[in-house]
C-alpha cells in the first residue's frame, strides 16, 4: 500500500551519494516557493525507518529552502527489499 505523507526530512536517509544539477535545483527552488511541490519523493519504509533513492532534486531543493519536512510516497518494504536498492 502507498500512501502519500509529510516527513521530516532529517527522517529520511538518503545511502546511494547522487550528483544535482545546480540549475534544475535553482528551478525547483523557484516552482515549488510559486506553486508547491507538484510530484512527492518515493520512500521506501522500512521497520520504522525511511529511505530515498530517487528525488535527489526535489530533496535539495526542499533543503536549500529550509523546509523541515517534504511530501513523500511512502512504500512499505523489506529488509529484503531494501538490501536490493542497496545492490
């Protein structure tokens, strides 16, 4: 089941390092002050515990703005299925 919700963002590990492209987060910046942020991150829970590996952007932009917490897909998982993200 997938639900959508606001999590904290110091919740949410983030274990594969991704590059951001400074323009795209600028942009971003700049939508989601005028309009909000338009489309969640996906997070993985996992035994009470939230990991992102995708979103990078949204996630920056969400940082650089000083937002406490972001709009996420949350997708209940495994150890298992976290293990096979990790690969």
């Amino acid at each position: 089941m997938v639900e959508i919700r606001e999590i904290p963002l110091a919740q949410i590990r983030r274990p594969l390092p991704r590059q951001t492209d400074p323009g795209k987060v600028q942009a971003l910046m700049a939508s989601i002050q005028e309009i909000g942020l338009q489309e969640p991150i996906e997070v993985l829970e996992v035994e009470g515990k939230y990991y992102s590996f995708s979103g990078c952007h949204r996630y920056e932009a969400f940082v650089r703005l000083g937002r406490d917490r972001i709009p996420c897909r949350v997708r209940r998982a495994t150890p298992a299925v976290l293990r096979l993200h990790l690969a």
